[in-house]
C-alpha cells in the first residue's frame, strides 16, 4: 500500500515541478534555470523535511523517482506547444501549486505522525515545511515576493491541513486521512483564491490602530 503514498508524492513532485517551470519561464530564464527552479519546486519541500526528522541522506538522493519525475515535467513543460497552452492560463499555476501544496502537507505531516515522538506540533510544523518549502525555495531564486507571505491563504491553508490530520489520524485510515487532508488544503487554497480570502496586512491593522487612536482623542 505504500505505492500509494508514492503515487501521490510523485503527482505532488509534477505539480510543484509545472509551478516553478512556469515561473521560470515567465522569469526569462534559460533552460537550465527552468529545470532548476522546477526541479528545487519539487524536491525543496521533502529535502527540508528530512533534514528536520534527522532522516539523512534526503528521499531524494535514495530514492531518485521523484526528482527524475519533477525534471522531466520541466523538460515537458518546455515543449513549444506545451508551453504555450499553460503559459496562457494563470489557473494552471493556481492549481499546480495548491496540489503540490495539499499532497505535500498531508504527506509530511503523516510522515511526522508516523515518526517515534512525533507530537501535534512538530507534525504541523513538519507538514507546512514540507508543503511550502519548495515554493519558497522557488520564491526565493526567482527573486518574486513569496506565496506563503502575499497570496490569499496559503501558509495558513497547510497549517489547517496538517492540523486536520492530527485531529483524524487515530481514527481514519492513513490513506483516507490523506486524501482527505489533500483534499480539504486543495479546496480551501482555491476557494481563498477564488473569492480572495485574505489575512489582513500589516499596514491595514495599522491604519485601523491609527484611526481608532485617533477616534479616541
């Protein structure tokens, strides 16, 4: 049954994989760089998990799947007609993202469930690591401001995933808690997206602070 867990990591790892490709070709970058960003996308996320369980060397390197599944995405993604079908749709991005984003915080936060000592918070912790790290990673090379701190519930969305699993995990079975986790992150990303739920900013609870200082005087 762990093909199952594989599976659904390597449609993650595709999906991370189209996001940074795409954001690497609207960055003007050079094949190399697209595959790179793709490939960090991917990857990024799981490596840092790994790092933080203590689980040396990362998946990655032992078991190389879902970096070859992640590079070839990119390669298909580069393809002329390819890239002009997705480059057309901002939708594509939405969704390739907020896949990654489900799959890979059900299958951190699980991964951490599953490790000995896990506790609610370091399985939270790991999941949202797992889930936004490679979008960072991408953020960051791209030199774009990153999804977790501008778009519309986003790091909050992984959070909520992971601590939804916690919450079912004793009493689901592992697979269905996470399609069920995958599911609810997925939903709630494109819903927030769709009718632009947002955290508020910091200069809008500064200005409603300031108005309200001022009202009092």
């Amino acid at each position: 049954m762990e093909i199952i867990v594989t599976t659904l990591e390597i449609i993650g790892a595709i999906a991370f994989a189209v996001s940074g490709a795409l954001v690497g070709i609207r960055k003007n970058m050079d094949v190399f760089g697209v595959c790179v960003l793709g490939l960090s996308t991917a990857v990024g996320g799981g490596v840092i998990r790994d790092l933080i369980l203590g689980e040396t060397p990362p998946a990655m390197f032992t078991n190389p799947i879902y970096a070859i599944a992640g590079l070839a995405t990119c390669l298909f993604v580069l393809i002329p007609e390819i890239r002009t079908m997705v480059e057309r749709s901002e939708f594509v991005l939405l969704l390739a993202d907020a896949v990654g984003l489900g799959i890979f915080t059900a299958s951190g936060t699980m991964h951490a469930l599953e490790t000995a000592d896990a506790n609610a918070f370091l399985a939270v912790f790991v999941g949202v690591v797992t889930g936004v790290g490679g979008g960072l990673l991408r953020d960051v090379m791209a030199s774009v401001p990153p999804y977790i701190f501008t778009k519309h519930v986003y790091a909050v969305a992984s959070i909520a995933g992971g601590i939804l699993l916690c919450v079912i995990y004793p009493y689901v079975d592992k697979y269905i808690g996470l399609f069920i986790t995958s599911a609810f992150v997925v939903v709630l990303r494109l819903l927030a997206s769709r009718f632009r739920w947002e955290i508020p900013k910091a200069e809008d609870v500064s200005l409603h602070h300031t108005k309200n200082h001022s009202g009092k005087e």
